[in-house]
C-alpha cells in the first residue's frame, strides 16, 4: 500500500519560512516522480511542484523563486523549502506519487500575523 506522511507545518508571519517534509512508503521511492500540492481553505487542492527521479524540477507560477522542493531518495523523502511566505501560501499542503491514488494526512500551514 502506498502511504505518504506530510509533517513540518505550522503557523507563520508573512516573510517568513517553513520546511515540509514528506516520507513515502510502499513503492520504489527513488523511481518515481513525486509532487507537492496544496489545499487553501475553501479552494480545490491545487498542484505545487514536481521532482523527477533525476533531479529536475518543476513549480507552479505563484511559488517559483520563494519555494525550492528536494529529494533524499535514501530516506524516501521529499522536501519542500518554502521562504517569503504570505497569507495565500496557506493551506494543507501533501505530496504524493505520480500515478497514486492515496493520499496522506497532510501538514497545515497558516501564514498571518
């Protein structure tokens, strides 16, 4: 079974920092392309970044430059490093599998004063 464990969130002021982490469990972890995404309150959960097996990455338009997603493949876990935070960065923030269809708990994370 395919299982993912998001941790790392938590309340922030804006500007500042947080790093998620996410382990991932029952597939071959360093094979497969991994994703964040996002859920902002009362908003369809929405696509964040991508981290392929061999380094690449990808982000959507409205993080590029502030967050920077990782991958330690020999602890199955993917990271993502999220700076100059702001209000719209809040949401439950996941990762998970391309191709998966389960998701994990997801971490919290609330930008505000």
């Amino acid at each position: 079974e395919e299982q993912f464990v998001e941790s790392g969130g938590g309340l922030v002021q804006p500007g500042g920092s947080l790093r998620l982490s996410c382990v991932g469990s029952g597939f071959p972890f360093s094979d497969e392309i991994m994703t964040w995404h996002r859920e902002p309150p009362g908003q369809a959960r929405e696509w964040v970044a991508t981290l392929w097996p061999g380094g690449a990455l990808m982000y959507t338009d409205s993080v590029r430059g502030r967050f920077t997603a990782s991958r330690d493949n020999a602890k199955n876990t993917v990271y993502l490093q999220m700076d100059s935070l702001s209000p719209e960065d809040t949401g439950v923030y996941y990762c998970q599998k391309v191709g998966s269809t389960s998701w994990g708990q997801g971490t919290q994370v609330t930008v505000s004063w």
